[in-house]
C-alpha cells in the first residue's frame, strides 16, 4: 500500500470516529456541584449524567475546574458519584413557544403541570437571548391600562415599560398582579413565580388571577423547595415566552414575583461556582445577570412587553443592595406601603414615593396637569397629618392646607380599589378629573 493511500485510510478511520459520543466521568462530588472530567461542552451546555440506578440527572455546564467540567443539576442528584458517565447534548435549555401556551400553567422547563394534556409547540427557542438591539426599539409612546385607577391615573405606564414593585412581605404584591392581570388592555399575559411557596401557587391562580385571567395568561411556576438552577430557569422561560409573543405583534404583559427569590437563586450558584461574596453575600454574578434578565424584556420592532418586576425589601429596607441595582435599572418604581396596608387601605400604594419615568411622554397636557394638582395635595396634607390629627392646625393659618384638607376624602377614595373591581382608562381618567373638582364638606 502506498504512502498516500496508507494516509488516507488512516483519515477514513479517524472520520469513523467522529460520530461516536463523547463522554465523561464524575470525578467529584461537593454540595451542589458536580465535577466531571469531560466531555467537550461550552459554558450553558446541558449533560446527561447516568446515575449508578440507570436514571438521567440532567444538568448544566457552569463553569471549568482545572481540566474538569463544573456542573450544576437541574433535578435530584440521589444516585450520582464518581465514576458515573456523563454526555452532553451539545446546546443549551430550549422551550416550546406558540400560542397554544395561552391558558396553561407551566414548570420551569417549559412542561404542562395543570393537567391538561401536552403542549404543542411550533418551534423551540432558546433561554439564553440577546435584549433587542437599542435601535430597533420602538419609541414608547402609547400608555397601557393596567385597570387600576392609582397607576393608570397618577403613575401612566407605557407600552413597552419596565416597573417594580417594591414591598415588604404580606402587603398585597400578589393581589395587585392579579388585578392587573385580569383588568389590563394588554392582549397577553406571561406570569413567572419564581421561589413561591407551594401554597401561595394555587391560592394565586385561582383567587388572585382567576379563570378570566388565566384565560389570556401564561404561567411558568419554580417554587421555593426547588433547586437554585431550576429557579434561575423559570424567570428565563417565562421572559423568552414572552419575547416570542413580543415577536408575534403582541402588547404582553409581563410580571416577575420575585426579582429577589431569582436573586438569591444566582447567589447560590455563584458561591457553589467558586464566586467570592460581594455586597451583602451576593456574588458579582448577580448583579451582572439581572441587566441581562431585565433589559430583554421593554418595546420590540412588532410588539411590546410591559414588565412588573416585584421586589421583596428585606426588613422593608429600601435601600438594600438588591432593590438599589432593580431601581437604577428599570423605568419606574411603585412602593408599597406597609403602613397604608394596615391602615386598610389597598392597594396600598405610596404615591408619593412611587415614580413612571415615561408618564410624561404617554399622556396628554390635561391629565398631566390633574396628576400633578393630585400630588400636590396629597404631599401637602401628608406634610401637615401630624399636626391636624393631635388638633395643633388652626384652620385659616395656611390656605394651601386648608385645601388639602377638603380634598383628601375624595383623595383617599380615588386611591382605593376593592380587588375584585376594575377601572378602564376612560374610568380613572374620568374619576381623576371629578377627584380634582370635589371638595369636601367645609
């Protein structure tokens, strides 16, 4: 046989070689965290660990040790030590998306949980995307009714903005995103629990969204008993759900309960990963990833996600590392009032320390000034509560107090809102105007 032949019989046989799977094997085991000295997988990558019983452990490349491969499972490691094989799938997590989603109640993965049967889907994204490039976004120019008179009237949103909602717990955040959801003029909603308790999943669906809700809504659930990296994939299903939607021409509306729970998801990845703690125990991975998280959601080229993200402030700290960074990134912010939720009055939103950073660019020069007059009599009655309920206000010593005195019933009354009742645009429009012209009985 000739040199040249040799060689390429040699190549034949190497090529016979290319087809065959690579794998791995676990070489350590610590916490959460498995090491495996191969296969060739990129960062994201998801393998396939065959446990000592014969069953599959999936999870996902986080990062390199040495020569050895850092993964982190996506569900129960029982059955997982050295020497188990490990292959990989060769491309990240991917979801289902159509519109056959609307109506069902999904897990962090994308499956059905509500019992009704599988989902077909159209096609398969995948969980890791790029935000849409700053210039081929929409201007945000037209405001969207949440159904809520205190936001649609006094904090506009608009198509295509990005909120929190800032609360301690037991204030009434899951009330107020199924009011929202059930009362909005978006077409689409996509709703993502992320480190719920298992109670709250169920007692939300049905009693805060409701089947009228339910019906236009996708909801991607990962409870709190679950493992970090199942969490972390929730929030991502839930956002690329709702980017398909965007993509399709939708008005989507998008909420997150809670930035916080994904948060603390990221941090035990981190630190399992090898991270140093930062600020408060928060690896630096956190606060790179919740930009990445929440700039892929806003106004797209065909259509628009106007995004809640909630925010759980620890000790009713608003000023905590977590709320700080979800502050600065998105276009507005509504506090909820813990003294105003005792004080029975829901939502028991804090006007006056909540801002919409678009408001001025969807509204027109009527509304904006009726808003204002609304502000300013509330901040001035605020600004004198004290004195007026010990009786130290004399009538007649301040006439801009006087005034906010005879407009704060009807300020209080436009404020409130029974859960199970809605407000359209034209609704807290109209009711704003005729709150501004009532005075109260002198």
């Amino acid at each position: 046989m000739r040199s040249s032949e040799r060689l390429n019989h040699y190549c034949s046989v190497l090529d016979s070689f290319s087809d065959l799977e690579q794998t791995g094997k676990v070489v350590k085991v610590v916490g959460l965290t498995i090491e495996s000295n191969g296969p060739v997988a990129n960062i994201g990558d998801i393998c396939v660990i065959t446990a000592q019983d014969g069953s599959q452990v999936y999870a996902e490349v986080v990062g390199f040790h040495d020569r050895s491969l850092v993964l982190l499972p996506l569900s129960d490691m029982t059955g997982v030590g050295p020497g188990c094989y490990v292959s990989s799938l060769g491309h990240p997590l991917r979801v289902g998306v159509g519109p056959q989603l609307l109506g069902r109640i999904l897990d962090a993965f994308g499956n059905p949980i509500d019992g009704k049967g599988p989902v077909e889907a159209e096609h398969y994204r995948p969980l890791h995307n790029r935000s849409v490039q700053p210039l081929h976004r929409q201007m945000i120019r037209q405001p969207i009714a949440v159904g809520i008179r205190a936001i649609d009237g006094l904090l506009t949103c608009g198509k295509g903005q990005r909120l929190g909602i800032f609360a301690g717990s037991g204030v009434g955040k899951s009330t107020l995103l199924g009011m929202m959801a059930r009362n909005t003029s978006a077409e689409v909603n996509v709703i993502a629990l992320i480190g719920e308790r298992g109670r709250e999943v169920r007692e939300f669906i049905e009693t805060d969204l409701g089947p009228e809700g339910l019906a236009r809504s996708v909801v991607v659930v990962a409870t709190s008993d679950q493992l970090a990296m199942i969490r972390l994939k929730g929030a991502l299903t839930a956002t690329t759900i709702a980017e398909y939607f965007r993509d399709s021409g939708k008005d989507v509306l998008f909420m997150m309960d809670s930035v916080t729970r994904f948060a603390a998801a990221q941090r035990e990845v981190g630190l399992a990963s090898g991270e140093p703690p930062a600020t408060r125990g928060y690896p630096p991975s956190v606060f790179a990833l919740l930009p990445k998280l929440m700039e892929r959601t806003g106004p797209g080229e065909n259509g628009t996600i106007t995004a809640f993200y909630t925010v759980l402030v620890d000790g009713d700290d608003f000023n905590e590392p977590i709320a700080d960074t979800v502050r600065s990134i998105l276009d507005g912010h509504i506090v909820l009032s813990r003294k105003l939720a005792q004080a029975q009055h829901y939502p028991a939103i804090d006007i006056l320390a909540s801002v919409s950073r678009v408001m001025p660019d969807v509204i027109d020069e009527r509304h904006n000034q009726l808003a204002a007059m609304f502000k300013a009599r509330l901040a001035t009655y605020r600004e004198a509560e004290d004195l007026i309920n010990i009786g130290a206000y004399v009538s007649g010593a301040n006439p801009k107090i006087d005034d906010a005195i005879q407009y704060i019933d009807a300020i209080n009354s436009y404020l409130q809102q029974p859960a199970d009742q809605g407000s359209s645009w034209a609704e807290a429009l109209e009711q704003l105007e005729q709150t501004m012209n009532q005075r109260g009985e002198e």
